[in-house]
C-alpha cells in the first residue's frame, strides 16, 4: 500500500492528506480555510492544527494529481481558489482509509491493557 | 509517472514564479480575512481578531517559504545558483578566467577542427551523397604486385550483373579538360561515371536530369553532360534555360542535360569536379584510346553500395568470389587479377588514402595538446584554490555539505570549459578548410577539402569538453573538497601543512606536461628528418634548369596528325631561343598526379609463373627526352624524330626492368611484347623515380610518342626562369595557334615538392602544435616554479642570511626546475619510443628511435625549462633576508 506519508517522507502527514481528501470528497469543492475550519470542526477542535501548514500540503497534492484547484468567488463574493477532489483522489482516499483502518485496528489491539495481561 | 508528473509541475513553476507569487499572497490574504471575520463575530476585539488569526495560521513567511520549496525544482534552483556565482568567480580574475579559456580553447578547437577534416575527409567525404556508411571504394589487385589497379569496364559489368549484397556499383574516372581559353589555360576537372551515377548517390539535379541507362553503351555515342553548381554560376551566369545548350568538350559539342545541386562536387576526395560524362564518351576523355570493350584496359575507380544488413566480410567474399570466376573464364586478361573493397577513409584511389596516416597524427597531437591544456589549468585552478581556501574553509564552517562545494566547483569548470567550447567550435569553423592551404593546388586547381562540421562533430567535441571538464576540475576540486577544517584554520597562521601535497599535485602535473610536449617534440624532429631525408633524395633526374608545362591540344578540338604537327612545330620553334637547351614531349611528366598507363608484357627467354601476369607502367616519350630530364642511358639509344608512326616500334626499358625479365643481360635489340605487339628494346635508362620520391625501385619502360597515345606535356632544359619562359612559350603558341594557351608552368623541383605535402602538412602540424606544447608546458613550470619559490620565501631569506650567495640560489632553484624537466623528459622519452610508429610510413629513412631526433628534443626541451626557470630563480635571489625572516 503506497501511503501518502510514504510518499513525501516525513513532510506530508499522511493523517492530513487523509483529512483533505476525505472533507474534499464529503463536502465538494472547497476553499482553503473551508478545509481548515472543517477538520477542526470534525476533530471537536482537539486538533489544534496550525492552518498555515495546509497550504504546501495542498499544493503537494495537486501534483499528485489527487486534487485540482480552480479560482472562484466565496460565499463573500470574493476570489478564492477552490479545491476539488480528483478521480485519482478518491481513489487514493479509499486505500489510505483502508491502510488506516488496518493500521489503527493493530494499533488498538496494542493499546488495550487487557492484550497485555493475557 | 506520478514523479514525471511532479516534475513538470515543478517545471512549470519555473516560469511562472510571478503568478505564482501572487495567487500564493492572495490564497494566504483570503485566508486571513476569513478567519478575522469569524474571530469578529466570535465577539472578539477587531485587534484581537486580527491577532488570533495570525496566531492560528503561523508565519507567514515560512508557509510561503515552505510552499515555494514544495514548488521549486531544488536541483535547478541550485544549478542556477552554482551558475551565477561561478559567473562571478571567473569576472572576478579575468586575467585567470582569459588563460584558462584560451588554453581550452586551444586544446577543444585543435580537437573539434581534426573531427571535422576526419569526418569531412575520411568518414563522410561526399556531401550531399545518401548512406555513404554503406559506400566502399573498389579497385583492382595483381596477385603479387604492391597497390591497385583500376577496373575494367567488361569485368564493371559482370560484378554488377553478378553479385547480390549490393545496391549499386558506380563507375568513376576522373579526368581533366581545358575550358578557359584565354591567356593562360584551364584544366576543368571532370568525371566519367556510369549513367546510374546520380541515382544511386540520391544526388537530384536542380535543374533537367542525371544520366539514362542507354547512356552507358555505344562508342562515343552520348555527348551529354551534367555540369556543376559552380561551373553553372561562374561560367553560364546561372541561365535558367541552361539545359539542352550545348558545350564544346575535348572537341565535341556536348549537350547540357543537367545542373548538380549546390554542394555536390562528386565522388573524388579532394577535388570539386565541374563536369559529368556518361561511361559512352570514355574514349573521348581518356587519352583517346577506347577501352569499354577491352577487358585487360582498366579505368574505372569503382565505388558500391553494400545493402542494409550486408557487412564488409560478406561483400568482400562475394567479389572475391566473382573476381575468381572472371579470372577462369577470361584468363588471357585476368590472369592475377582480384578485386578489392576499401571503407571510405582507406580509398587507395584518391586524396583519403593519402591524408589518412597525417589526419591519425594530427588526432594524437591534438589529444595531447588537449591533455597538457588541461594539465595547464587544472594547475592555474590550484594556484586559484590556494588563495579561496579560506572561502572554502568558510563555507565548509557555515554548514556547506562536501558535495555541494564540490558541485560549486565543477560548476565552474563546466562554465570555463563550456566558453572554450564555444570558442573551439568557432576556431574549428575558421579551420575546416586550413588543410587545402597547406596541400599545394595541382595542375593550376586548388584542392577542394572542406572539413564538415556536422551534428556527430559537434556531439564529439562537446563530449570532449565535459571529459575536459572532468580531467582538470576533478583534481582541484576533490583537493578542495577534502578539506581538513582544523588544519586549514591553522593554515591561516601561516603554516605550509597543507601545501606541501598541494605542490606534489602541481609537480605532477607539469612533470606530465613535459613529458607529453617532449613526445610531440620528438614526433616533430623525426618528422624534420624525415622530410630532410626525402628531399635530399635523388629522384634520377634533374630538377634544376628543368621545367614543365603542358597544352591540351585534344581539347581545343585538334585531330591526332594535327596534334603531332602542332607538337613539333611547337618543340622546335621553342629550341631555337638562346636559352633554351632542349625541349622534350611528354604524354605524363614524372611526379605528375596523373597516372600512368600499364600493360601486359612478354619477354623472349622470360617464363612468368603460372599466376603471374607480368604489368609493367609505361610513358610515352619525345626525342631527346632522356638528355632534356637529365636521365643517363647505360646503353642503346634516346628516341629520335625518326621514331614514328611508320619505323618499327621501340622501347626504353629502365635498369629494373632489365635485372627482372632479362636477368641483368643487356636487352639492347631483344623484343618486348606490349599488348600483344612486339617492340624492339632501343636503349636501357638508369633508375629515376617516377610517382613519388619514397616508392621502391620498379620496372618502367618508355615508348616514342609517336608511337603511341598523344600527349600534351612538355619539358624543357632551360637556364631561364619560368616567368620568362612562360612569356616565350605564350608567344609561340600563339603564333602557330591564337586560341591556344599553355597550361601552368613550374619547375620540376615544385613538381617533386608537391608530392611530399603529406609529409609536409604533418611537419607543419607537428611543428606548430609541439610549439604551442612547449609554451603552455614553458607557462607551467613557470607557474610552479613561481609558486614554490614564493612559498619558501622564509627559506630563502634564512639560506641568503647564512650567506648564499645569490648564484647559490639561482642554482637550488634552477636545479629544483630541472629534476622536474628531467622526470619530464624520462616518462616522454618511454612515451615517445611507443608511440613513434604512429608515424609510419610518413617516416622515410629515419628509424623511430633515431637518436638524433631525440637529442634534438631534449636540448629544446631543456632549453626551454631552463628559460622557464630562470625568471623565478632570479625572483629568488632578490628575496629580501631581513624582510623574510620578519614575516
């Protein structure tokens, strides 16, 4: 399973790829600090992601091909490029949740005190 | 793919930077703006607002920052940045940017020049011509005899009826005629080709068409030619209705039938031809005798087309094959005979096999010059090290990674290396047609030998510059790159820890440069004695008082008893003038590029072995020929006018000739049979040579001309100079004929000279490119010398404190010099003693290790260091001991 973090070592986290093409997919096109304020929304504000780190994230991902980014007017009327999720992106969502879902079930299992004990 | 599709992404971020920019600073504004909105109606103080949405996105500057590296193409951002500042470097010491870019420059277009008369020359000689890596020349052999023979036209036509690997087979004779009738004659070089000529080159006239078939048969029957480009420009004024006029040619009007494209000049290696003939007019355009029904009459330079896939073994086998089955089925004519394929760059039958062996030497000495001028600056880029090491140490300290000071560096070379490139290129343009300057024009035509500077030319020599790169920046560079911070930090106070290897470094390199500039050396003083040896060799007649000219009387339209008249006419009237000793006709004067006729000969007494088909050259000779050229005769009798048509045929047969066929007994009376005829042996001539001046001793007989093909050459024993005589001659012509001129006249020792300028170009090569060695080794050990003796000024000033005297000083520093010069001259001579039967054949009576050739070197060599060290050493003894010891 080729993950988002392997791809971009160390730079991209691949839990933030994940959020974006997930709010992308959920919500449809969306400016930048539509996608911000919806994954603080979605994490209950528990993550306190620092916004400015999105805007390379984002960029990073259009050249992936997973994203495509248009200019267009917000909900202000005021010009604000748009991101939207591309086929090649929902594809991607669909193996980076399945290899999450994979990965945080082995975690869990670890997590839980009882597997200690046992 | 999705890395592609990153890269140009990042590609084409490149050139969009500004938007970029700009639609960054608007995304990150909206942002902002949006978030200060909802802080407000979060019920928060416009101030705070403003602050906690800078709070919540960070800095701005570094998410710009990171999102201009996620943007950029790291690799070229830092190339480019290598660029600018390697620019800067080299701006900075311009005195040191010019030398290095004139010594590569030197070394790169010496290079880029050679590819392009190889290529021009040797590999693809005939622009305009398609596929000429499948093309071989093709020229007859005689089993047991040196060198080649041409082909006849029967035995054409059977190997091209016959074989099956090639595409076409294409007849070629070049020939000459006289065209500018005015005051001075003209020879016009032509060719006859066969009619599938212009169609199996790929070469399309520009105007009307090549040859038919049909005009390869029927004696004399197709008067029809194509002319060239520039006979059409120069001598019809580019007329667009050029085709169908007509032409006199050799007497007989041709038509037009067609105008060669611009940069066509035919098939001979050397020489730009102004006219085609099909093979029909043979006759006409050699020497009137007709050959296309003669078997044993060769006359054809033969060139093939091997097809796509067939290889030289296979061909070659195949004709061998045919040769063979000519060789039973005729054997009265082919007896002995082959036929062999040559590539290109080895035709026995034109100027390639000639200026191959100088064009193999010229490639080694450019290489070499090219390795010193890379020693030269990789140690120009030391001394230049030396003063940046503390940049370096510097930028090692600030956290530069190795490779990247490394890369900085190359960088750099690359841009020096890159501006001699240029530059080299530009020397190889000026260059490509040097060669025919320093080849003589023949017969009054300059030669035609373009170099050609084509994409494989330029491929090579950009190869050459970034292996150049390699070969001078690597040292420097990797000596840069590994260095040790502690030790150059000290280095700073003063200390010489580091440059101790340095100054190894340096040493080698100018022990390098001298030993490749005394292989050169001696390359050139070889070559000296050689051409000293050739000339000082007596070719069996006389070169002074002698002198040659020649009327083309076939061309003015003359009959042969018409000619004859002419001819004899001419001879006497010429040997009444005071002055004038004697005067001789000639149908091929010695050292002429012409070739000789050859015939099938019997000797009463003389059995050939079963293979053998003796073939002996033979020339057509003039009363008084002997006593005019200064031959001597060990017995019998010269021709006299009495010689002719209607007295029994003659011959004079040279000394070799007599210790073959006759055992050493004088023939004087005995016959000779020559193409079936039998002559009666008139008188026996000394050995004189009769092509060149390095050929071996070989049979050769002589014929009155009368008594055979018509000739148009003279000679004449005169004590007046040419331009006199020249004068003479034009007032005689014209008395007896005043639309005749005579054609160029020279001496007979210019007529032995110019066949020695293959030895001669490569005397000039060497000579100039040893020199241009020893200057930039001389710059070398200069530049070492310089260097060690400013490094141990302390020394110095302690030794002079000691009391050296300053000749004490003058000698540690010359001897210093002279151990390197030695070491030098040792690995050069082991070097030279390989490499000099490189020279091959262009080495006449001089041994490869002849010792005076190697003296002569190494006192030049040593010389030259010895000048070289001098200005350093006496730099050295002006050291200032007081001022030294201080510092």
């Amino acid at each position: 399973v080729v993950s988002v973090a392997n791809e971009k070592a160390g730079v991209l986290h691949g839990s933030l790829a994940l959020m974006v093409l997930r709010t992308l997919d959920t919500l449809g096109p969306l400016h930048g600090w539509g996608i911000a304020r919806r994954i603080e929304q979605i994490s209950g504000d528990a993550l306190a992601l620092n916004q400015g780190t999105l805007y390379p994230a984002l960029l990073r991902l259009q050249q992936m091909g997973w994203i495509t980014a248009k200019w267009g007017a917000s909900e202000h009327n005021r010009r604000a490029r748009f991101y939207a999720i591309t086929r090649a992106g929902k594809k991607q969502l669909a193996k980076e949740a399945a290899a999450w879902d994979r990965i945080s079930s082995i975690l869990a299992r670890f997590a839980k005190p009882a597997g200690e004990s046992s | 793919m999705t890395g592609l599709r990153v890269f140009l992404w990042r590609l084409a971020g490149l050139f969009r930077k500004g938007s970029l920019e700009r639609d960054m600073d608007e995304e990150i504004d909206f942002h902002l703006q949006m978030e200060i909105a909802e802080n407000l109606r979060r019920g928060m103080t416009p101030q705070a607002a403003r602050a906690a949405a800078h709070r919540r996105l960070g800095g701005v500057a570094q998410i710009k920052e990171a999102y201009r590296e996620t943007h950029a193409l790291p690799v070229l951002q830092v190339l480019w940045q290598d660029l600018r500042y390697g620019f800067r470097m080299l701006r900075r010491s311009p005195g040191f940017s010019l030398l290095a870019i004139l010594c590569l420059t030197l070394g790169i277009g010496a290079n880029a020049a050679v590819f392009s008369w190889i290529e021009g020359v040797l590999l693809r000689p005939f622009p305009l011509v398609a596929h000429q890596d499948r093309m071989m020349a093709m020229a007859g052999t005689n089993r047991g005899m040196p060198g080649h023979d041409d082909v006849s036209w029967p035995d054409f036509l059977d190997l091209q009826k016959n074989s099956t690997l090639f595409d076409a087979f294409i007849a070629d004779k070049i020939m000459g005629t006289t065209l500018s009738i005015g005051d001075r004659a003209q020879v016009t070089t032509g060719s006859i080709v066969s009619a599938n000529y212009f169609d199996a080159l790929g070469v399309r006239p520009i105007l009307g068409r090549g040859f038919e078939p049909a005009e390869d048969f029927g004696r004399n029957a197709h008067p029809v030619t194509v002319i060239s480009y520039q006979m059409w420009k120069d001598r019809f004024h580019r007329d667009p209705a050029i085709v169908g006029k007509t032409q006199m040619l050799n007497g007989m009007p041709h038509t037009i039938v067609g105008v060669a494209p611009e940069g066509f000049y035919g098939t001979f290696v050397g020489w730009a031809m102004q006219f085609w003939v099909p093979a029909s007019m043979q006759e006409r355009f050699s020497g009137n005798v007709y050959k296309l029904e003669d078997r044993g009459a060769g006359w054809i330079e033969g060139f093939v087309r091997l097809k796509p896939g067939a290889t030289a073994q296979r061909a070659q086998a195949e004709i061998s094959a045919l040769a063979g089955r000519l060789e039973r089925d005729y054997p009265s004519t082919n007896r002995g005979r082959g036929i062999e394929l040559y590539p290109l760059w080895r035709t026995p039958f034109n100027n390639a096999g000639t200026l191959l062996p100088t064009l193999s030497i010229a490639l080694a000495v450019v290489v070499f010059v090219l390795l010193i001028a890379c020693a030269n600056v990789s140690n120009l880029l030391l001394v230049k090290a030396f003063g940046r090491r503390h940049e370096m140490t510097m930028r090692v300290a600030l956290g530069a990674g190795r490779g990247r000071l490394l890369r900085q560096l190359l960088t750099e070379g690359v841009i020096l290396a890159s501006l001699a490139a240029a530059g080299g290129l530009a020397v190889a343009y000026r260059c490509r047609n040097l060669l025919m300057l320093l080849l003589p024009a023949r017969g009054g035509n300059t030669m035609n030998l373009p170099g050609e500077i084509d994409w494989r030319v330029l491929a090579l020599s950009v190869g050459v510059c970034f292996l150049t790169t390699l070969l001078f920046g690597l040292v420097p560079a990797l000596q840069t790159s590994s260095i040790d911070m502690s030790c150059a930090m000290r280095a700073e106070s003063g200390g010489v820890v580091g440059g101790r290897r340095r100054a190894l470094l340096r040493s080698t390199l100018v022990v390098a440069q001298i030993s490749l500039s005394f292989v050169l050396l001696v390359g050139a003083s070889l070559l000296i004695e050689s051409l000293r040896a050739i000339r000082s060799t007596n070719p069996g007649f006389s070169t002074s008082n002698t002198l040659t000219t020649w009327v083309d009387l076939i061309a003015a339209g003359y009959d042969l008893p018409r000619a004859r008249d002419f001819q004899d006419e001419l001879v006497d009237r010429l040997q009444s003038h005071a002055g004038v000793e004697s005067v001789a006709l000639v149908r091929i004067p010695p050292f002429a590029y012409k070739s000789y006729s050859s015939a099938r000969i019997a000797v009463d007494g003389y059995e050939p072995s079963p293979d053998e088909q003796p073939t002996v050259d033979y020339d057509e000779v003039g009363p008084a020929y002997f006593a005019t050229l200064g031959i001597p005769l060990r017995s019998g009798r010269e021709f006299t006018r009495a010689d002719n048509e209607t007295a029994p045929p003659v011959a004079v047969v040279n000394e070799a000739m007599v210790a073959q066929y006759w055992h050493g007994q004088d023939p004087v009376g005995r016959r000779l049979q020559v193409k079936g005829r039998w002559l009666r042996v008139a008188g026996v001539a000394k050995m004189s040579k009769y092509r060149n001046l390095l050929e071996a001793s070989r049979p050769f007989f002589y014929v009155p001309v009368r008594q055979g093909a018509l000739g148009g050459s003279l000679i004449i024993r005169t004590s007046l100079g040419p331009q006199t005589m020249l004068k003479i001659l034009v007032r005689e012509i014209q008395t007896l004929d005043r639309n005749l001129a005579p054609g160029e006249l020279i001496t007979m020792q210019e007529q032995v000279d110019r066949t020695t300028s293959a030895q001669r170009v490569a005397v000039a090569f060497l000579c100039t490119f040893g020199g241009l060695a020893l200057l930039l080794a001389a710059i070398g050990l200069y530049g070492v010398m310089s260097y060690a003796v400013s490094q141990s000024r302390r020394e110095l000033g302690l030794r002079m404190a000691l009391g050296a005297a300053a000749s004490d000083i003058l000698r540690l520093v010359i001897s210093q010099g002279l151990v390197l010069t030695i070491a030098g001259i040792v690995l050069g001579a082991g070097v030279a003693l390989g490499l000099a039967r490189l020279l091959g054949y262009l080495l006449y009576k001089v041994s490869p290790r002849d010792p005076l050739a190697f003296g002569l070197a190494l006192v030049v060599m040593t010389l030259t260091a010895l000048a070289a060290c001098f200005l350093p050493a006496w730099r050295a003894t002006r050291t200032d001991p007081v001022g030294a010891l201080r510092d």
